[in-house]
C-alpha cells in the first residue's frame, strides 16, 4: 500500500502520528508528536532510521500534538526543522491563545526553526516528489503534502478516516468553514490513492472518507453551538489524558481556571458551573469518553 521510503508510525492520542521518510540522499520526519512523550518519539523513529541520522524534521501544522516534540527532536538530532509559512508569526511571538497551549490547558517546548515551507514548494523526500499543499481549515496555516506519482497524501489534521481537526467557533467561523470546505474539496480533486492521517490508519477509501467529514462540516455550518460543544469537548479530554486524572471536586475551579471553557462559556452558553460541568464532562461520561474512579474523571 505504501512505498517502502515512506515509514508511518502510528501513536494514540495525545501524539499525531509520525511520517518518516528514508531516502537515499537524507532522512525526513514529519510531526514530532506531544512533548511529554518525546523519550518515546525519538526511540520509534530512531527504531524506524535503523542508524541513519535524522536530518530533517517537518511539521504540517503547529498544534501541540503534532510540534510537542520538536525542541527535544532538534536538540537531539540536531536536525534542520520546518514549519508551514504561516505558522512562523505564531511560533516567533509564541502565541499561547492562537498556538492552543496554556489558553486550552496544553503544554508545549518552545522551539527554534531554520525555515519556512510555503504552499507550491516541492521537495525530494524518500526519493520521491512531494508538493506541499494548503489546507486551511482546522489550522488555517497548516499544509497537506502530496506525492503525486505514488497517490500518497500526508493529510495532517485535514482529513482523518473519520473526520477531521476541530473547527473553532468565533468571528472567523465562516471563513473556517469556506477553508475546511474548500481543502476537502481540494482532496478530492487530486488523484489520491492512500492517506496517511495526522492520527489514526492510513486509508485508502478516499471517497468515503470525504463523505463523512462533509457530513460533519454540514452540521458544523447549520449549527453553531455545536462546534463549540464539539471543541469543549474535544479539548477536555485531551487535557484529560494529558494529566491522567483530574478530582471530580476540582472541575469547577478547573474549567474557571482554563481561558479557552471560561471565554466560550460567556460567549456562547452563558452557563453556570454545575450546567457547564455536565455540559462537558455529562456528555463525555454517557457517551463512555471519560469515566469516574475513586473520585477521579479520568479519559477512557
Ligand atoms: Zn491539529
């Protein structure tokens, strides 16, 4: 299904997955996973090198989960480190609000890069060519990169196999979704045989994979309020999952204390903490997302 050049390894949650790329002239990464697991990154893509160095590291979008390891990676490796165009204004200033780090509750190294990919650059990767495409959205900086002779896209958060990255609600919601729409349809117009997703299996029922997201972004577009129970949500647990527990006594202060529940909450639900509580957590606990223990919530 994919070439023998292209190496995916394949994390769960809190970590993108990582797109390794051996070719005869130089080593590629792509996505360096989430911080906290960094130890594990470097040993699975060290496994994947098999003794080649690491010389390159690239990134499709700089959310926590797919940059987190980028600072221990260059200092490790040494390596050249790129990130889309447009994420360099965030990443020079070290926008906590438009990175999702402390304004969500997520954690991340701050790094240094060397360069920037734009949208139409070209590159030699696992002696292949790869043409970096936008695909705004989710991310409105992030890319897409293609192959066009083997029919693999390295999709980022653009497109997974159910779905795709959260959408943020806000003042630039239509624009999010024209973009969302718009890389969707992108996707399907390039003869892609095989998607490799930012998170879960490669794929290749392209086809079907388009229908369910365009489902998705169709009640997105009818329904506001239900992006921003969907980025509540989503965000909850992965916070969850990132401090492994939290004291069911301790939400309320918890969700006052996280700028991204307390600035939704007054502009969108207007709530108060017990409603928004089980606004949030309710539905991940009766949906079997998260569980009680021992007077814990914890991420199932
Ligand atoms: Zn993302």
């Amino acid at each position: 299904m994919l070439p023998l050049c292209v190496r995916v390894i394949i994390r769960d949650w809190l970590n993108a997955n990582h797109i390794v790329l051996i070719g005869r002239q130089r080593t590629v990464l792509i996505d360096s996973g989430y911080g906290r697991d960094t130890a594990q990154t470097l040993s699975k893509v060290d496994a994947v090198l098999a003794g080649r160095p690491l010389d390159w590291l690239v990134n499709t979008h700089c959310h926590s989960d797919h940059m987190g390891g980028n600072a221990a990676v260059r200092n490790a490796r040494r390596c050249r480190v790129s990130i889309p165009r447009d994420e360099a204004p965030l990443i020079d200033a070290w926008d906590e609000q438009a990175l999702w780090l402390s304004y969500a509750d997520q954690r991340c190294e701050r790094f240094s890069f060397d360069d920037t990919v734009a949208p139409g650059d070209e590159f030699d990767w696992g002696d292949l060519n790869w043409c970096a495409i936008a695909a705004p959205g989710h991310d409105m900086a992030a890319l897409m990169f293609f192959c066009e002779e083997t029919g693999v896209l390295i999709s980022g958060d653009a497109l997974w196999e159910n779905g795709f990255g959260i959408l943020l609600p806000g003042p630039d919601r239509n624009a999010r979704l024209a973009a969302t729409r718009a890389t969707l349809e992108n996707i399907a117009r390039l003869p892609v045989r095989t998607v490799i997703p930012g998170h879960g299996q490669p794929f290749t029922d392209v086809g079907a994979a388009l229908e369910r997201s365009l489902q998705r972004l169709a009640a997105f577009e009818r329904d506001e309020l239900r992006m921003v129970r969907h980025v509540l949500k989503v965000m909850f647990v992965f916070s969850l999952m990132d401090r492994r527990r939290l004291a069911v006594d301790e939400l309320d202060g918890y969700l006052e204390s996280v700028p991204l529940y307390a600035d939704f909450n007054r502009q969108y639900l207007q709530l108060d903490r017990t409603a928004l509580a089980d606004l949030i957590v309710g539905d991940l606990e009766r949906s079997g997302a998260v569980h009680r223990l021992d007077g814990f919530l914890i991420a199932t």
